[in-house]
C-alpha cells in the first residue's frame, strides 16, 4: 500500500527492492546466466472469478505455459515448491489453488465442491491469462483433475502429465486398500477401531489420533529416499472439501462424492500425447498406472527409481529431467 509518508523514502525502497530482486534471480539461474540480466524470472499472483468460486492463482517464469494441478482434495500448490523451480527456466507455470484450498475461495454451499467445477475453474483461469494452448501437469488428485481437463477441454491441452495419480474410484480404493492390507495387524486393528467410532472432530477435520495413525501407515508410501525435515512448515488443509470429495469415514476408502468417478471408458478420447509418471514405491500401484497407459493411445510410462508418492522431492533430479525432456 502507498501513503504520504511512503513517498519521501521512495527512491531508496525502489533501489532496495532492485537489488532482492536482482539477487533472486541470480539464485535462480545457473552461474554465469545472471549477470547479463536476461534471467530475471517473472512472478504474478492474482485471483480469477471461476466458475462459481475465486481462485487463486501464481506465475512464474517465461515460455510455453505449463499449468500445474495440485493433489488432496483440500492441499495448495505450496507442496510443488522450491522442487519445480527449475522448470520455469523454459516455462511459464501457472499454479492454481483450487476451490476450497489455499488462498482460493471457501464455500458455504458444500456442494459447489466437485471434480466438474474444478476443471472449469482452470479453465477460467487459462482465459483469464490469455492462454490459448497449454502443457497440463497433474499431480495424485490434480491428475484426475488434468484427465478430467483433457477430456472436456481438448482443444487447449498440447501435452499431458499425469503424476502418480489414478483414473476410476475403484482404482483408489484398490491400492488403500492394498496399503492398508500390507500394514502391521495391531496398526489396522487400532485404525479399524477409530473409523468405526468416527474419525472427524466437531471442527469437521480429521481427529489427531486418527491422522497421526494414517500416516504412520501411508509414510512410507509418500517419501522414499528423502522424507521432508521434521520442522517443515506445513500448510492448512481444506477439509471441507477433502472430507466432501474424498469423504469422512476412513482414509483408505473414498465415500465422498468422489465415489463415482471413472474416467477410464474416456481415455481413449485423450489424443495428447501423455507422460504417466510414478514412483516404485507409491500409493499408485503399477497395476493402476498401466491401465491408465493402456487406455491413452499416445501414452508413455516412466517408473522413478527408490521414489514414492511425492517423486518430484524424492528424486527431484530424474523426475525435472524427464518432465522436461517430454514437454521440450
């Protein structure tokens, strides 16, 4: 915000803000890059009137647009960051908040909260950009919500990345099911207990207990070679719309209005060409990830190595190398 006592320290603020600038970009850039000043990565936030809600929304960098869709329902797009930075180098990504989540608005009107509203969402978003044609990144559930894209708004979809993520319900409830099969007896039983009694407080979030047993048991899924430092700040979730989506009887089963959802008879309709991207130890199973490829005709398949759920912090070097070498 400006004021009258602003303007006198106007020169000096402008020269400072100049300079934490200029030393972000050399950050941001290889050695040698920055000096020239032909580096300097753009950054704009801002919100967009979407189709029925405000979303937020984020870019940075320069190049072919590369939207990138973020996983829950109910996280934001902070979880990509600093581990895609790198890829703005040669792309303007555009991170959204979706409905519900992060910066982006919060509904009184539950029902507003659905896979349908949030692919227009992005859609609005892209126009208000001026985007016409777009790379689509997806990650867990903003890999349904990239599929979803692709198959209603085709014509603006140049390629597709799906990130360890699933097509169908039953797809989901197959492998959380698998990983909870696999976990140890005194684990399930104690898990089992609290979803019988009911795992959400009064303030509609999961209880403690009940998260902290959830992901004792999906850890292991989630992080492989490097699980993220203890003191990492973490953001609100929205449960609203996880528990609307997803559901609120257990973790392992969806039963919100999620329970319905198969995109598979429709992927045949995606012509894009598609990257399908997971880790050797993910909450995606190969079985799922493979009847995802079977049904994209113009599909590949890319397993990362010691990787689980969250391939782009466990092996950040592979998983930015061949992103990039597909999309370029």
């Amino acid at each position: 915000m400006w004021c009258e006592l602003c303007e006198g320290r106007g020169s000096r603020l402008a020269a400072a803000t100049t300079a934490i600038v200029a030393v972000v970009a050399y950050l941001l850039c290889p050695m040698g890059v920055a000096a020239n000043g032909s580096a300097l990565l753009d950054k704009r936030d801002g919100f967009v009137e979407g189709c029925g809600a405000i979303i937020y929304y984020e870019t940075i960098g320069q190049g072919r647009p590369l939207m990138v869709l973020h996983g829950g329902p109910g996280l934001t797009h902070g979880y990509f960051l600093p581990h895609l930075l790198p890829l703005a180098r040669r792309h303007r990504l555009i991170f959204i908040d979706e409905r519900g989540s992060g910066r982006s608005q919060r509904l009184t009107d539950f029902s507003g909260y659905t896979m349908d509203a949030m692919v227009c969402d992005a859609n609005e978003v892209r126009r208000a950009l001026g985007v016409k044609v777009m790379d689509v990144l997806g990650h867990s559930f903003g890999g349904m919500l990239a599929q979803g894209y692709a198959i209603r708004y085709p014509s603006t979809v140049r390629r597709l990345v799906l990130a360890s993520t699933w097509s169908s319900a039953s797809q989901v409830n197959a492998d959380f099911l698998r990983i909870k099969d696999a976990i140890d007896p005194e684990l399930r039983t104690r898990l089992e207990a609290m979803e019988a009694k009911g795992i959400l407080g009064k303030d509609g979030a999961q209880l403690p207990d009940y998260r902290a047993l959830a992901d004792q048991a999906e850890g292991p899924y989630n992080y492989t070679a490097r699980p993220p430092a203890w003191d990492q700040p973490g953001e609100a979730l929205g449960w609203d719309v996880l528990v609307t989506m997803w559901g609120g009887r257990s973790d392992f089963h969806i039963d919100g209005n999620l329970a319905g959802f198969d995109f598979i008879p429709q992927l045949r309709n995606i012509e894009k060409p598609t990257l399908i991207i997971y880790g050797d130890h993910d909450l995606a199973s190969t079985g799922t990830e493979e009847e995802i490829h079977a049904g994209i005709p113009r599909s590949r398949v890319i397993v990362l190595a010691r990787s689980g759920h969250m391939t782009f912090v466990d092996q950040v070097d592979e998983f930015l190398s061949r992103v990039s070498e597909f999309l370029d």
